[in-house]
C-alpha cells in the first residue's frame, strides 16, 4: 500500500519574502483549509503543481466547520467542506461551491481477531452501536448478522470526531436516514450529541488513533486514514441489501447515478440504490468568493484547480479516492468561469 500522506515542506522565508514583493502580474501563492478528508489529495495536487509552475499552495486540514469559518472570515483563498453548503448560504456569503473529488466514510473497529468484512452490520443496528443504545459486541443485534462468528463480551468505545466534521456530516446524516432513534438522541451534522461511551479526536487521524489504541472501538474515518493506518473495516448492508466495503468501485458505482446539475453542485450521495453501492459515499468540496478582492489570488484558485481536475486524477485514485466523471470535470469548469 502506497503511503497516503505527505507532510507539507515548509516554504523558506527568502521565498516568502519574494512570493510578497513579486510583480502583480505573477501568480499569487495561495493558501486554503478545512477538511480534512481530502488534505492527503490537495497535498499531493499542491506538490505537483509546484513542481510544474513553481506556485505555492498550502492547505491545512483543520475540519470543515473550520475551513468554511475561515472563508467566510476571509483569512484563507479557499475552504474546503465535505458538509456541503446550502443554496441560500452560498448566495448569502457570495461563494462559488466547487466538488473535487468524491470518496466515502468507513466504519472501523478495533477488534482482535477480526479482517476487513468479517464482522457485518446494518445500518439500523449501526446506528444503534453509534448512539451507545447497543453497549457490547456479543449484542443479540450484531450477533444476528454475524451467525458462527466468535463476537467479543466487550464493551464498545464509541471513537468520534471533536472538530467540526464533513465526515461526521456525512455518517450522522446516513445512520439518521437508518434509525429515528439515532436522528432524535444523536442527532445529524457536524457537530453532534455522542453518547457517554464515546471519545473524541481531533480529524480523522485522531479518530483512526483512538480506534486503533481502544480494543472494543468502533469510529469512523475516510477511506485514505483507514487504507494507512492498516485498520479493520465493517462490512455493511446497502439499501440493495447486499453487505458491500468501501472499495473505489463501491464509491464510483454509489456515485453512477448521481446529478451534479443541481444547484450548489451537491447531489445526495448516501444509501444509493445500486447493487453494490457503499452507503456513505461523499464528495468534498472546494469555496471560493464570487467576487473576491484579490484578483492574482481568485485566478491562481481558479488555475490550481483547473489544473489538478486535468492532470491530477490519477493522483487521486492512487490516494484511494475516485475522481469525478469526465461530465462533472467540465461542469466545475464552467462554474469556475464565476469566478471573478
């Protein structure tokens, strides 16, 4: 497996001072955060673009809560969400919302044992061991979709994120498609109500850290933190009900049917109904103002974007996410043109 992650090399204070002091008429050095589902992709992006046109991007993955606060703020040239905006708030803060790249959310346990698919779960009884109404592993619910397996007497640790999330957007929001009962105690956002069994972390490679140190844990985290840190994944029911994993081809196939035509380029992507479609697939997506003061900096969003969509796709998939349909590619190219 291909290491995920790369650090960001630090830029060297004789080039920031010349980033400062460069014509207008150079590229601007840009800089964006938010979620951190997508930070191993925009990094290898960044590195490459560098390589090719000499410009600098930096993105920090503080969470999706944080990188829509910061654009709205101002303080970064982009944010990034998993937890797409509303058509009225994108028109209220005047931001164009761009999708990237799409992948999905995994459940992962850490139970001794156990491999990738051995242990199954549905999304109602899912829903259950998140909201801690379901407290152990040998639970009459989980035993029934796992007939012959040797479950555990163990008490399950509910890992979660502490930051405001796009991933924890998007498992709250499908375990509330699966479980009324969920929807009303734990509630569906990026922030929401965990039960007293639960520990937080901060981004996604928190939430893999306290899965991986916790024996009993189940949490959930992007498909790339999981691929890296070797972890356990939970085979689960799709609405075909066919127990599917996380695969690229689950994630593409869940994304087939999906139309990107909607305003805010934000299609629901949860519990689709294809055969083998992983139910929490999720696209991440990039903000940028309308009409920002800065034009070097909004043309040099628009020119690092354009470019990754055409040459970075290969990328991306090496990282484990999927790219968007060629169809999709050119929609987000036209929207950028709003870009002022």
């Amino acid at each position: 497996m291909k290491k995920l992650m790369k650090k960001w090399t630090a830029i060297p204070l004789a080039a920031a001072v010349l980033a400062m002091t460069a014509p207008v008429a150079m590229a601007a050095n840009i800089t964006g955060a938010g979620a951190t589902f997508p930070f191993a992709v925009y990094t290898k992006w960044a590195e490459a673009y560098n390589a090719k046109t000499g410009n600098q991007v930096n993105y920090q993955g503080i969470g999706s809560s944080g990188g829509i606060k910061q654009i709205k703020a101002k303080t970064v040239d982009f944010g990034g969400t998993d937890a797409p905006l509303k058509v009225g708030d994108l028109k209220e803060a005047g931001l164009v919302q761009l999708p990237t790249v799409m992948g999905g959310a995994t459940i992962v346990v850490n139970l001794p044992g156990f491999k990738s698919g051995d242990l199954k779960l549905d999304g109602a009884t899912a829903a259950s061991v998140f909201s801690g109404a379901i407290k152990k592993w040998n639970d009459p619910a989980i035993a029934s979709l796992n007939p012959g397996a040797k479950l555990p007497d163990t008490a399950i640790t509910v890992a979660h994120r502490s930051d405001g999330s796009g991933t924890t957007f998007a498992v709250t929001n499908y375990l509330a498609k699966q479980s009324e009962a969920f929807k009303s105690s734990v509630g569906a956002g990026t922030t929401v109500n965990w039960p007293a069994n639960a520990v937080g972390g901060k981004g996604n490679p928190g939430v893999a850290a306290n899965v991986t140190k916790i024996v009993g844990a189940v949490g959930y985290v992007d498909i790339a933190d999981a691929m890296k840190n070797n972890m356990t994944f939970v085979a689960l029911k799709n609405k075909a009900g066919k127990f599917v994993l996380p695969t690229q081809q689950t994630i593409a196939d869940a994304a087939a049917g999906a139309d990107f035509k909607v305003e805010g380029m934000a299609p629901d992507l949860l519990d689709q109904t294809h055969e083998n479609a992983w139910p929490i697939t999720s696209a991440t997506y990039v903000l940028v103002y309308e009409k920002g003061s800065d034009a070097a900096k909004q043309q040099s969003v628009v020119d690092f974007f354009t470019w990754s969509l055409s040459n970075g796709q290969k990328m991306a998939e090496e990282l484990g996410f999927v790219a968007l349909p060629a169809s999709v590619v050119k929609m987000v190219e036209a929207e950028m043109k709003k870009i002022k």
